[in-house]
C-alpha cells in the first residue's frame, strides 16, 4: 500500500552538494511552507513511503504527492514547480509535446553530473536553511 502524505514531499540526495542547493532555492521559493524535505538517505523513508522501495535516487529527486503517486526527477520539478507561486505560470510549458522530452534529457544530464556540478557552488550556498516545521535537512 503506498503512504499517503497530507502534504507533498520532496526526496533529494541528501549528501550532494548540488541537490542540497537546488533544494535551498525550492524551499526559498515556497513561502507557503507546503512541502515537506526528507533526504533520500532518512532512515525512516522507506518505513514512510514504501512505495519508494527499489527507487534508483541517483537519477533524481522524487515527489510523493498526497495520493501517495511518485514523480521522479523531470516530472517531479514540473509537479514542484505547478504549486509554487511565480513558477505556476510556467509549468504548463512541461505539457508541451517535445518540450517535456528536452526537460527530461536535460535533467537526466543534470543528474547524472550533480556531483561535479556541485563543486561548483559556495559552501554557503549549498547548505538548506535552518529546519522548521515539516522541513528536514
């Protein structure tokens, strides 16, 4: 049976550099407080969210919505970016025949290269903000 959370969360790599700062700039943008960030190496994420089981997260984050559905990596940041504010008007883009293909082969690379991407941002830069809340480091 797939977990059901009452808010969506975003599973993220929790010891790349670069993923941790991509998730920073997401929880900066959702001043709604409506997602909850569990790492993908929590030790209670598969008790939560058994449908996670088998997932391969070195091929991007995860959104587990509040039907418990899994959206993985591309398809996650377009259902991410669908309840932000500012972003909503542009995620219809993602529908577009062709332009979903390119997000998903752009992200695929993004994922496959996180590591040596996230070389590339400030200490500072990297780290999440403090916790609060539903959000996790």
């Amino acid at each position: 049976m797939n977990a059901r959370p009452a808010t969506p969360v975003i599973v993220y790599d929790g010891q790349c550099g670069f993923c941790r700062s991509q998730v920073a700039r997401i929880q900066r943008m959702d001043r709604r407080d409506q997602f909850e960030y569990i790492p993908s190496q929590s030790p209670d994420l598969l008790e939560r969210f058994p449908q996670l089981r088998g997932e391969d997260f070195n091929s991007g984050m995860r959104l587990v919505d509040p039907e418990g559905r899994v959206l993985a990596g591309a398809d996650a940041v377009h259902g991410i970016a669908e309840r932000l504010p500012g972003w909503r008007r542009l995620a219809w883009l993602y529908r577009v025949p062709g332009l979903n293909a390119l997000g998903r082969a752009v992200y695929r690379w993004i994922a496959a290269n996180r590591h040596r991407l996230g070389r590339t941002c400030e200490e500072d830069a990297c780290r999440l903000p403090p916790t609060g809340g539903r959000k996790q480091p």
